[in-house]
C-alpha cells in the first residue's frame, strides 16, 4: 500500500491539487483496483498502444495528433500511473497546438506534466514535455537546463532532437538548430516535422525565396498543413489576393487536419484579403472565426477591437479589447484600448481604474495620459483634469494630442482665450499629418464657437485636406457652411459624415435643422427621435429638438424637452439659453431671466445670452437692465445692431419717438446701409413731425432698396399729408404694385384719388380697403365715404 501511496502524493497534494482525506481514500481504493487488474496481457498491449500513438506523432498533422491523444488517454484509462502516457499525452497537445493552447488545454497539460513528473521523475519522455511547457510558458532559460539534462540521457534520439531543435529555433539560436536538426534527418530522413522546422529555420535566417520552396515541397508530398499555410502566408505578405479560394477551400475541406492555430491563420489572411478589397463586414466576420477558434490570441482579439471600435460597434470592441487585456493584462496599448471603448459604453469609472495604472507604470505614454484625463473628464472633474494636463505638458511641453485635449477642455467652459493660446502652440508642435489635422479641427471648432466662420472654414477645410473623410471633421464643415447659409454645401458635407458615422450626434442634428428650415419639420423631429430612442440622455438633440419646437410656437413642449435635457446636465449652456427663450415667450418672465442668468454663468462672454436676457428684461418694461444687458452684448459683439436695435425698437413700441430716433439715427451712423433702422429713423421723425427729416430717411431706403413696398407707401403720405396728391399717387400706386395685400395702401389711395377727383377709383380702393381689413375701426367712416362719393358726386 505504501508504495501506491508515494505514486500518488507530492508535496503540491495530489497532481498538484490539494485533496480531504475521503477523496484521497476513493483514489487509493482506486489504485488498488486498478492495480489488481494490471495482468501481464494487458500491460503488453498497453505498450503496443504506446508505440502505435508514438509513430502518429511522427506524421505531423493535427488529425493525428488527436488520434494519439485518445490512444494517451486509452492507456490512462487503463494504468492512471502508466510511466510514459502521461507526458505522451501533454506532448501530443502541445505539439498539435504549434505553440498555442487555449486556457482548458493549458490546466490539462500542467496537470499531465505533473503527473509524468510524479510518476516518472527525470526521464526522457517527461523531460521533453517539461521542455516544451517550459517554452510555452516562455521560460526558455529553465526549458534550456531541462534540454542540457535530457541530451546527457540519450543525446542521439529522434524525438529528443526534435525538441532540442524546436527549443533553439524558438530562442534564435539558429546554429544550435540547424546542428540538431542535421542529426535528426541522418537518424529519419523522412520525418515531416523535421523538414518544416528546417524551412522555418532557413525563413528566419532570411532565406525566403529557399523556404518558400521547401515549404511547397511539403505542400506537395505530404499535404503539410503548416507548409500551406506558410506558403499562403508568403504570398499574402506580396499582396497576392488570389489566394482567397484555396484558402476558403482548405478551411472547408482540410479542417480536421488543421488545428486551431493553423484554422484561425487562414481566416486571419482571408479577413486580411476582404479589408483590402474594402469588405470591411466579410473582414470582420472571418476575424471573428479566428479569434473564436483561438480565444487566447491576444493580437487577434486586439485588432478586432480596433475593427469594431472603427464602426462605432462599442458593445462588441470593448469585449474583444477585455479579451486581449485579459491574456496580456500588462500590455499597456491594450489596456489603453479597453479603458477607451469602456468609456464609449458609459463606463468611465472602470476605465479611470484601468488607465491609472498604465500613467503610473509608463508616465510618457500619451495616449493612456489622453485617456486617463478623459475617463476623469466624464465623471465632471474639470478643474482636476485640467490642473492634471497642465502638470503633464509643464514636463512634456511637446504632446500635441494632451495639448489638443486642454484647449477642448477650455472650449467647453467657453474660455477661448486660453483654448486659442495652446492650439497655437499645439499647431507648431504638430509633427505628422494626423496631428495637424486634429489641431487645424479643434481651431475649426473654437472658431465657429465664436461666429468666425470663415476662419472656421479654414482651418476646417486644412484639416480635412490633411486627414481626408474624419466624420467629425466633415459634420464641422457642415455645421459652419449652415451658421453660413449655405445650405446646400452643408447637407452635402453633412451626408458625407453621416455615411462614415451615422452615430455623429452633431451632424445629425444640423440635418434636423436643414430639413426644419426646408419645412420638413416630421422629417426633422424623425432624424432626431431615432437617435433619442436608443440614446434618451442626448443633450444636444434634445436641445435641437426644443429649438424646432421653440420656432413652431410650441414653447410648453420645447420646456419639456428641454427639463429633460438638463436632468442629464445640468451645466449646459445651451439648454438654458433656449430655456430662457420658451419661458419668456410662454409668458414666464421671471423663470426666464433666471434661466438666461445661468446661461451667462456658464458662458459669461456670450453675446446672445445677454442680448436675450435683455430682451426678456423689455417684456417686463425694465429698460434700464435691459440697457444694461444690450450694452454688454454690444461690448463682447462690437459690430451687432440688434441690442441697440431692440432698445431702439423699445421706445418706438411705446411711442417714446425722441428716445427712439436718438437709438435708430445711432445705428444709422454707424451703418448708412441698415434698411431696417433707416425705416424707423424715417417713422420716427414722421411721428416727431419732421417730415422733410424722415422724407430722406425713406428715399435713402429706396436708394438701396428701389422695390421696398413700405418705402414707397411712407413716403406716399407724407406727399399725402403735404397736399402733394399727384405725387402721392405715384408712390402709393408703387406700394400697391410692392404689397397689393397691404389695406393701409388702399386706405390712403382712397383719399388721394378722392382729392384728385377721381370717385370711382376712389370708391374701389375704398371697397378694396374694406375687404382686406373687414374688421377696421373705420368701418363706418369708409362706408360713409364709398355712399357720398356713389350718390353725390
């Protein structure tokens, strides 16, 4: 019993694994068992079955592998202590796998490896499956002492050769290799594996074109999987894409002979052959399959990340990000990649976790500093990342994209000066195009923010020059081309972005906007309410949408929208600001101006919030803020007219024509061209009774604008009032031409023709008058004069 019980028992526990005491008596009681049934007989056959799995291995394919494997298994079905299965069998699955295992095989050929080294400590079978887990696990010093002990055993031995040659291959040391491997093939010419380690030797030596034939010699004699796909992997590196049928027909006809290394080999180059050809969805299917036939492979599920993260599909790149992270958790562009598309799914606070362990360990890695600032940047702590970035480029003044970053950080606190000053800087040290690009975009950015759109358009058509079909880039050109009014530019860059990113919030919301200005409003509110649907805390299209509501008069509905929108940030400009409007024009004055206050905390050098405000400030008959705030706005936006305007329009509204002419003949002396402000000037010296004074005002309009209809008609009654009834009818019947829908027109053209003498034209003007305004006060004063100029002239 003693002895059964050494077999079984090292210092790990049983095979490595700790075990109760009942366990351990249900394996000794199954020891004794199976050691009562060990006859001679079968002992002999077991050995038969050795040898036969032995020789499978000598043939190189994976089918056979297998086969040797189940043989492996058989014997230790029969003998769990059999001295040579258990490191037959984890050198069948090592060398099937061609130095890859998935994580089940891994735990089972350390499990086996300790069993061989239990049962049979030091010999040549067990030491040639501790070399090769060794090597797997990538301790080659340690593989290299267990290959000096096992060729001190038996140094002229086929399979002890193979190891020792595979060993130094994969170590470079490619004359120790290619010693082992002539010693081999004096023993077995004709051993297949030898044959490809030597091609693969002489490809590393740099010796293509020589390996490229050997490998198609064994293509050839002996349908050698690996050689084909070597050889397909040689021609794929020359770009030769008519290799995509044999390789789809070997992964339909060959598979069981393959293997998962050399299965997901071939659907990484067909992948590779569909991304060229521009089948980006075929490309990321066939990855897929590799990656899902080799779950273990790091580069593989790092690229289809990258694939998937490229389409916007984040759900999808974060999982195959975490997978590569996970097989290389030390990687650090992979942590950088899964901390990143954590972001894209709302996770800020995991990828924060993540990303501060690779700043820690690599300080100087942009990319994870970029990042690592823009997980923390989610989560709203501005001031800390933009202190945190400012230490980093006070020690690395040179890191375009950290500059990039702290100037977008500043754009959207609305600090432009400082936003302007790092891009400045950022744009000099911009070194590659991709760099430049980005710097000329975000200048785009900050310029448009300021009403500059044709700085904006330049530094946005520079961008896009550099770093051609960047959804962000293009939906920015659209945007200004709209601010613009050119709207047909617009759409045209708008649908470019759209169809490289049709998850482009921001473009999608300028499409709204240009299909509501088309009139389109149900197609506007559909391109913005898809996006909601799937994305109901979307600020900005919720915002856009308030903003159409806000235009149609729907001023309770926008406030919904707009509440809602401020629930999932409460520190957006624009939510107040259009906040603001509805509430005023829904009759909620005092709410408003809190509104377009905190607009102004947010932004305090926005123009249109203070002219708004002030606005709001007129609505309450509180002239000496609103004066206050339309000065303001004048200040930040020197060459605007509408705050002094609003003033102006003010003290018109309430018949103060002193007050208001002073505000319109200013406007007029800055801008002789203002055709709104020149017709007020004129009505308010009309109203003042200075007729010759607003005469001038009137022509001076008509100067510029000959078929303004309001010019004509005021004008027409000053000659009206002055007793001048020829000259009168001349601007009045010029009005009328301009506006046939104005009653005003017809009102005064009734008198003139009276006063000319001529009662039926007079009467038609009068009946005209009557039937456009049916309502007027005048009523019976009109119908008295149609009845006297009928019956007594």
């Amino acid at each position: 019993g003693g002895a059964v019980y050494m077999v079984f028992f090292t210092d790990q526990g049983l095979l490595g694994f700790s075990l109760k005491k009942s366990e351990a008596k249900s394996r000794l009681e199954q020891a004794a068992e199976e050691a009562s049934n060990l006859t001679p007989e079968l002992l002999q056959e077991l050995d038969q079955k050795y040898t036969q799995a032995n020789k499978l291995l000598a043939m190189d394919s994976y089918d056979f592998y297998e086969k040797a494997k189940t043989i492996y298994k058989e014997i230790l079905d029969a003998f769990s202590n059999h001295p040579k299965a258990s490191s037959g069998l984890a050198e069948a699955t090592m060398m099937a796998g061609r130095g890859y295992l998935d994580t089940e095989d891994f735990n089972q050929v350390q499990q086996w490896v300790r069993q061989a080294d239990t049962v049979s400590p030091n010999t040549p079978e067990t030491l040639r499956a501790q070399i090769r887990f060794l090597q797997f696990q990538g301790r080659s010093d340690e593989a290299k002492a267990r290959l000096t002990q096992l060729l001190k055993i038996e140094e002229n031995n086929i399979d002890n050769l193979m190891v020792a040659a595979e060993l130094s291959l994969i170590i470079e040391d490619f004359e120790a290799t290619q010693t082992y491997l002539t010693k081999l093939m004096e023993l077995d010419p004709n051993r297949i594996r030898a044959h490809y380690i030597q091609a693969s030797l002489t490809q590393a030596q740099g010796k293509v074109v020589e390996a490229v034939k050997m490998y198609q010699a064994l293509m050839e004699s002996n349908q050698h999987i690996p050689s084909t796909v070597a050889y397909y992997q040689y021609l794929h590196a020359k770009n030769d894409q008519t290799i995509l049928e044999p390789l789809n027909k070997i992964v339909a006809e060959q598979k069981s002979k393959m293997g998962p290394k050399m299965y997901a080999a071939c659907y990484k180059m067909i992948s590779e052959i569909f991304a060229a050809q521009g089948n980006e969805e075929k490309s990321i299917i066939t990855l897929e399959l590799a990656v899902e036939k080799m779950s273990r492979n790091d580069v593989y599920a790092y690229e289809l990340g990258l694939k998937h993260e490229h389409l916007k599909a984040y759900e999808k790149s974060v999982k195959y990000f975490e997978q590569a992270y996970t097989i290389k958790p030390d990687h650090h562009e992979y942590t950088v990649a899964y901390g990143r598309n954590l972001r894209f799914v709302g996770k800020s606070k995991e990828a924060e976790a993540l990303l501060k362990k690779v700043v820690t360990a690599a300080p100087e890695m942009e990319s994870a500093i970029v990042q690592y600032a823009e997980s923390r940047a989610d989560q709203g702590f501005y001031a800390e990342v933009t202190t945190y970035l400012q230490e980093v480029l006070t020690k690395t003044p040179g890191f375009v994209d950290v500059q990039n970053l702290l100037a977008m950080l500043y754009l959207e606190q609305n600090e432009f000066k400082e936003a302007a000053k790092i891009l400045n800087d950022a744009i000099k040290n911009a070194k590659t195009d991709i760099q430049k690009a980005t710097v000329h975009r975000s200048l785009g950015i900050l310029a448009l923010k300021q009403e500059k759109y044709d700085l904006a358009l330049k530094h946005l058509t520079t961008s896009n020059k550099l770093q051609p079909n960047n959804a962000s880039t293009l939906g920015a050109l659209g945007k200004t081309y709209y601010y613009k009014q050119e709207y047909q530019e617009s759409e045209k860059y708008i649908i470019d972005s759209l169809n490289i990113d049709q998850l482009n919030y921001e473009a999608r919301g300028i499409l709204a906007q240009i299909y509501f200005d088309k009139g389109k409003p149900g197609e506007a509110k559909k391109v913005i309410n898809e996006i909601l649907e799937d994305d109901p805390k979307n600020v900005s299209l919720r915002v856009t949408l308030g903003k159409m509501l806000i235009e149609e008069g729907q001023y309770i509905e926008a406030i919904d929208h707009l509440d809602e929108a401020y629930l999932y940030d409460s520190e957006n400009y624009e939510t107040y600001y259009y906040l603001g409007i509805a509430e005023r024009e829904s009759g909620k004055v005092d709410i408003s101006l809190n509104s377009f206050t905190k607009a102004i905390e947010i932004w305090s050098e926005s123009h249109n919030a203070y002219y708004q405000r002030g606005l709001t400030f007129i609505r309450k008959n509180d002239i000496k803020n609103a004066s206050l705030d339309m000065e303001k706005a004048n200040q930040l936006k020197p060459d605007w007219t509408l705050p002094n305007k609003a003033i102006a329009k003010y003290y018109y509204e309430i018949n103060n024509f002193d007050k208001a002419g002073e505000q319109f003949k200013a406007i007029v002396d800055v801008n002789a061209k203002d055709e709104e402000a020149l017709y007020y000037l004129g009505k308010s010296y009309f109203y003042q009774e200075k007729t010759s004074e607003a005469l001038k005002q009137f022509n001076a309009l008509l100067k510029l604008s000959p078929n303004d209809g309001r010019a004509h008609y005021e004008i027409g009654v000053i000659y009206e009032d002055a007793g001048d009834f020829q000259q009168a009818l001349t601007f009045l019947s010029n009005a009328k031409a301009k506006n046939p829908k104005n009653p005003s027109v017809y009102y005064h053209l009734g008198f003139v023709l009276k006063n000319l003498d001529q009662p039926k034209q007079a009467v038609v003007a009068f009946q005209t008058y009557l039937q456009l305004d049916p309502k007027t006060i005048e009523r019976a004063e009109i119908e008295d004069e149609i009845y006297r100029l009928t019956y007594h002239h």
